[in-house]
C-alpha cells in the first residue's frame, strides 16, 4: 500500500505544482520555472477536474495499511488537495482579486534568488515576461467576467502592480550585470569553479 501512495501522491504533486509554477519555485522545484500560472476558464476547469480525481485517488489509499509517516503525508496532501478544489471552485478568487494576477512572486524570485545558475534565471525570467501580456489579458477576462472587485484589492493591486515595474527595472539590470560578469569569467578563466 505504500508503494501505491507514493505513486499516487508523486502523481498528484507533479500536477499540483505544474498547476502553480510559482509554489513549485518556492518548494525548490524549476520545473516550471518558464512559465505562470494559467487562469483561463479551460485551464480552471481542467485544473479542477484533476483535483476531483486526485481527491478520489487518496480516497481509495488504505489509511489503516500506511505507515504513521506515509499517513500523516496522505491527510497533508488529501487536505492540500481538497482546499485547493475549494478555492478552484467555490471562492474563485481568480475571479475577483486582482492580486492572484500579479506575477510578482512569479518573477521576484527569479530575480533575487539564485534557484538557477544565472542563465537559466534569465531564460525562465525572459519566457516569464514573454508570458506577461497573456496572462494580464487572462486576468482581465476572468475579472471582468466576476462578481467584482473589492476596492482594498484593487488599491493594493496597483500599490504592487508599480512595485513589480520598480523591480523589473532594478532587478533585471543587477541580474544582467551578473550574467556579464560570468562570461567574462567563463572567457579569462574558462568555467567558473561553482560551475564545475
């Protein structure tokens, strides 16, 4: 039976943080590092169609046949899963929060954070911001398509909106200015001893 959650839970994790490029960055894992999150009402409702069938994979583990250490992980991810599918289909708050639409987090780290040798933070970073215009267009569907937005919200939006743009203006040119410095590493000394 353990093997059988690990599978299933190994599954259900590489779906949930395919879901959420940017929780999967904050977990350690780059996967996805190329990409944001999709709001779109297709990707919505994929997203909650594999919650369900996630749901009902963990619901047919036999908790009594686990480990405490494999069952404990079992109750974390059925109650991972099953708030995700709330917030997915009953609070939407992609419907109405402006701030789910904000690719700060999904940017900030990628700038500030080595996750990534240095060209690869610029490569996911360029694709991220390539993504950028599809994802505020996304953002301007679902929101426009809501019950609307509580003005606190939109306040702090915009307040967070002009961060990231102050950001990305500072950021981008340390993160370049890093990359320069590498090359002109790689070319006086060959490749530099962290990446050996």
């Amino acid at each position: 039976m353990t093997d059988r959650f690990r599978e299933v839970g190994d599954s259900i994790l590489d779906a949930l943080l395919e879901y959420s490029p940017e929780w999967a960055n904050e977990l350690g894992d780059h996967r996805f590092a190329d990409r944001l999150s999709d709001y779109s009402v297709d990707a919505t409702r994929q997203r909650a169609a594999t919650l369900t069938d996630a749901l009902s994979a963990l619901d047919e583990i036999d908790d009594t046949m686990l480990p405490p250490a494999d069952h404990v992980d079992l109750e974390m991810l059925r109650s991972r899963v099953s708030a995700d599918l709330w917030r997915s289909t009953e609070l939407r708050p992609h419907t109405w929060d402006p701030l789910e639409h904000l690719p700060r987090d999904a940017l900030h780290v990628l700038l500030t954070r080595d996750v990534l040798p240095v060209e690869e933070r610029l490569r996911a970073l360029a694709a991220r911001c390539g993504a950028v215009p599809g994802f505020l267009e996304t953002a301007r569907s679902c929101l426009d398509g809501g019950p609307g937005m509580p003005r606190p919200h939109v306040e702090t939006a915009i307040t967070q909106a002009r961060g990231v743009v102050a950001m990305l203006r500072g950021e981008a040119d340390a993160s370049s200015n890093s990359t320069r410095r590498c090359a002109g590493w790689s070319t006086r000394h060959g490749t530099p001893p962290w990446r050996r």
